[in-house]
C-alpha cells in the first residue's frame, strides 16, 4: 500500500499547477502577513511562551500565560467532534484499521509502518474499542463513499451552545492522515470526496458567526503519510509544519490546538521547540494541550475523571458511547443523568470536561446524543452559575457530593443524601445564609469544624440538588 500511496503522489506532482493554486498560496501568503500585522500588540516573548509551555504548574508560568487561559478555564465545558470517513462504515476513527491487512475476521497482528524513533512501537497492542478491524483495502477508499449531504455547520454550532458549551475543538486529521478540509499539501483530503466541501472552514465560519470558540485537533501520527518513518522525519515534520500554518493561517480563530501523541512521544520528535515557535508567530494567544512532549498549557486524562488538581490546568475528553466516532445505533450510550454527572465532577475536581460527539455519515449528530446535550443545556440555563467561572472545591469531592466555588460563594452539588441532612468541614470564614439554587433558603449551623443543613423535604427526588453558601469574604483557595 505504500509503494502505491508513493506512486500516486509522484503521479501528483507531475499535475499542472493550477492558476487556482498560485491564487490560493499567494492569499495564503497575504493573510499569514495580515495575522503577523494584527498580533504584533499581542506578539509576547517566544522565549517565554517555550518556557511556560514547559512548566507545569500554574504557580510556575507567567501572568501572560495565566491570561491567555483565562476564557478557557472559566468554560469548563467544550465540545469534541471526531469524525471523518471512518463513519460511513460505523467504525473507530484510525484505530479500527489498527490490523491493516486483515480480512476483517482474524485479528492478526499486522502494525504498520511506524516511526520506531526514541523506543517507540506503535501498533503493538489490541483493545475491544478498535473492533471491528476494517481492512486496508476497504479503509482506504472509504473516502470515496463519504458524502454527508445533512452535515449544517451552524446546525452543530447552535446544538453545542444549547448544551451550555463554550468552545469546539473539530479532528482536522487523526491518526489515518485524512485531512477533513482542503489542504494544499496534500490530495488525501475532503476535495478528494464526492462531498467536496471544506468542513473545517465551515465549522470555523460557524463558530465565529456564533461568538463560539474554536479550536482543531491535529494528530502528529500520520499513519498513511510516506515520510511517517525513522528514515524521513524530516520531510514528514515540514508536512504537519506546513499544514498547521495552513489552518492557522485560514481560520484566526483558530484558539486552541489539541496534540494527540501522548507523552512518550518526546517534543524532539517533532522539532517542539520550532514548532511551537511557528504557533507562537501565528497565534501568540493560543492554547495548547499537553500532548506534543511538553506540558503546555493543561494536561489531557481521557475517558475518565480528573483526580482534583488546584495547581494544574486539565481537561477530561470523554464520549457517549466509548468510541470515539460513531459506530451506530446499535451501541448503547450514556444517560443524561452520567453525562450532567461527568461535567459536574470535572469542575468539582477544578478541570473540564470536553464532550465528544461522533457525527453519523450523514454529517449529522446521533439523535440520542442530541437529547443528551440539550438536557444538559436545560439544567445549565437553572444551575450554570455552579459551574462556569468557578474553581474546584473547597471541599474534596466524594462519592455523595461535588462542591464549587467561586468569589464568596460556594456551591455543593448533593447526589445521594436527598431528604437528610448533609455535613461539611468547617471554614475559616463566616456563612451569611444557605439556600437551594433556584429555591428557598435553608436553615444551617457552622461551627468552627463543621457546617450542617438539611435538604427540604419539598424538593422531591432529584438527580442532583444545588445548594448555595454565601460567606462574608471570598473563599480561601487553599
């Protein structure tokens, strides 16, 4: 399959380069001056963006650092997309080709090329979330059958903000090395569908139009790319350089980028530090996950909680149904109930969590999931000043109880001492009054080593119940 991807890229080269082509680089070209003209107030110190992106306590990085996640910290809530044509056969996205020239029923163990730099082995393992494996043969053309004539940017854009979300972060390429908009340096993109439209530029477009943040995930992975390989690193790295600057170039509201090659993958792998200083020229304000060797600005735990974590910035990924795209409507998914939950216990443990949707191949989202997320945007509408702006704590979450805080307030979220009394540790400062979040106050009692209160009778069986503390100062974070 390589031999034949190489062929048919040499095949591409010899292509007359079009008049559309020489216009598109030299816009490109006008709008990375016109980015560089508009951040030259904003430009900081490279140097310090390097450092800080090294370092990975809050405590340890500049103010600079510290106000540019900002916005992003007081989200708490953001939405995944993965999808490409790995949909139109409801399988894993890359990860279903993991056993590439198998038939589809024996699982042998057939890894594919893969860099084998600094000890690393990819492909060296199978899990139940790649099944079912899709052979080469099929997997690779898939494209060719990707047409989501329903896919509506601003459709996905209103779902996310009905849902109480505050940015997007969209899968441009994953691991399989589809590009999901129309990319310059290569033709294994979305112009190579029958859909022929640029999803990324839509979704961008959407979001601006919105007042939604917006950021891409990339995978440095590239297992379809040629030069992927220990022997042309090189080549490959000035491959992702160029499509990055790409993306950041056309869309400046690019304001997150989500890496996707785990720590083991050392920042040297791919030049890290040139890279980030590439980044830094384009978009001094952006924000960057710890998936590309260094810290950066917030770590990334996947399909689970955070543990709370007051000195460090996190985010937990987390999806419906396990997978990461949509693998149809025989696989079961979450209730509303464990996803409310999952967004409550990430702000309770000072992170947040970024919901991932998987769009069906029709372009549009999973009904059941679209029920889930509009629930979950009912429920922020009444209780959202319990999560947005707040910071995790000060009590350590439990299995009963969640708490937040913000200025002088604090909120503790009840999941299972419906109707009984609720006893906290005691604080420093002095509580003024208690009441139900969209409900009545409450009578409680503060001593110097706890707090106590009940729930009223009256307020049923709820999933979660809100209660509200007002204190006479601000909250002492530690």
């Amino acid at each position: 399959m390589k031999d034949q991807y190489c062929e048919t890229q040499e095949k591409l080269k010899q292509k007359p380069v079009t008049m559309k082509k020489i216009k598109t680089k030299l816009w490109l070209i006008a709008l990375g001056l016109m980015a560089l003209t508009a951040n030259a107030q904003t430009l900081g110190s490279f140097d310090q963006f390097w450092a800080d992106a090294q370092k990975p306590n809050k405590a340890e990085k500049s103010s600079e650092s510290l106000a540019r996640i900002k916005w992003w910290r007081d989200a708490r809530f953001g939405m995944f997309i993965h999808w490409d044509p790995s949909s139109v056969a409801a399988s894993e996205i890359s990860w279903s080709k993991q056993f590439y020239e198998d038939n589809g029923e024996n699982q042998r163990d057939n890894p594919r090329p893969s860099p084998e730099l600094y000890n690393i082995h990819e492909h060296k393992f199978w899990l139940d979330w790649f099944k079912p494996p899709v052979p080469g043969v099929i997997y690779d053309d898939l494209y060719k059958s990707f047409y989501p004539g329903m896919f509506d940017a601003d459709k996905i854009v209103e779902s996310a903000k009905q849902a109480g979300m505050k940015y997007i972060i969209q899968v441009t390429k994953h691991h399989n090395g589809f590009c999901m908009w129309n990319s310059e340096f290569t033709d294994f993109d979305i112009m190579a569908t029958p859909f022929k439209r640029d999803i990324i530029d839509e979704m961008a477009k959407a979001c601006e139009h919105a007042g939604m943040k917006f950021g891409i995930y990339y995978s440095q992975r590239d297992w379809h790319h040629p030069d992927y390989g220990p022997e042309r690193m090189d080549k490959y790295n000035e491959y992702m350089y160029n499509q990055i600057r790409e993306l950041l170039t056309q869309h400046p509201n690019i304001s997150v980028i989500f890496f996707d090659s785990e720590q083991y993958y050392p920042s040297e792998m791919w030049n890290g530090r040139e890279l980030f200083r590439m980044i830094h020229k384009l978009r001094p304000n952006i924000i960057i996950n710890d998936r590309c060797g260094v810290p950066a600005d917030y770590t990334t735990p996947e399909q689970k909680i955070g543990q709370f974590n007051a000195v460090r910035d996190w985010e937990s990924c987390m999806t419906f149904t396990g997978f990461w795209s949509w693998h149809g409507f025989q696989t079961k998914i979450i209730s509303f109930e464990e996803c409310l939950e999952n967004l409550i216990r990430c702000a309770g443990a000072n992170g947040n969590l970024l919901m991932n949707i998987g769009p069906m191949p029709t372009g549009q989202i999973d009904p059941r999931e679209a029920v889930r997320l509009k629930k979950v945007g009912e429920w922020l509408k009444k209780y959202g000043e319990s999560i947005y702006g707040t910071s995790g704590g000060p009590f350590l979450p439990d299995s009963n109880r969640v708490s937040t805080f913000k200025e002088n307030q604090i909120f503790v979220h009840s999941f299972k001492n419906q109707n009984d009394s609720i006893i906290l540790p005691g604080i420093n400062e002095k509580i003024l009054k208690v009441e139900i979040l969209m409900g009545p106050e409450i009578q409680f009692s503060q001593t110097k080593h706890k707090i106590s209160f009940c729930l009223p009778d009256t307020l049923g069986k709820k999933f979660v119940n809100v209660v509200k503390l007002t204190l006479d100062k601000k909250v002492e974070e530690d």
